[in-house]
C-alpha cells in the first residue's frame, strides 16, 4: 500500500465494445475515472474478454483484466486467465 489517495470524480467515462461471431466473440469494456483537483492523476480499469465457440455448450476463455494509477508506486496491474466454460441448459417442459 503507498498511501496515495485520489479525489476522483463520483462519474466515470466507459467504452464497451462487443463483437459476436459463430467461432468466437470479443467483449472489451474500459473506464475512466479522472480526479477532481489534479488532471494528472486518473484511473483506468478494463477488461478484454475472448470466447471460442461461444455458442456451444463448451467453450474456452481469455480474459485480461488492466488496472493502471496514474499517480503510485505500482502504476499498472494486469491479469490474464484462461479457462473452459460450459452452459447449462435445461428446457422446462409442462
């Protein structure tokens, strides 16, 4: 922890952008947040996210998570994870 404190403003500015495919699909999502007395200091947190075969019951994921301070001792932090997802699918029948 450094002990950095930011007055950031309560309103953030966001991108999201989705692209959908048969074989796979990208979500990318980014916010802004600056502070209020210093335009130097900001934050940007975002998340990427890549699916193959989204619309199968079983697909396989990469996700990377950005979260850079502009101000502090440790600018950024990334995070990458892969995985497997499976959908559930139940159908309710009377």
């Amino acid at each position: 922890v450094t002990g950095v404190q930011t007055c950031a403003l309560p309103i953030s500015l966001r991108g999201k952008v989705k692209l959908e495919k048969s074989l796979f699909s990208v979500s990318v999502e980014y916010f802004y947040q600056p502070s209020i007395k210093d335009s130097k200091d900001y934050i940007v947190y975002g998340t990427t996210k890549l699916t193959i075969f989204p619309n199968k019951p079983l697909n396989f994921i990469a996700q990377q998570t950005m979260n850079y301070r502009s101000i502090g001792d440790f600018k950024m932090i990334q995070n990458t994870t892969f995985g497997i997802g499976y959908k559930f699918i139940k159908k309710f029948e009377k």
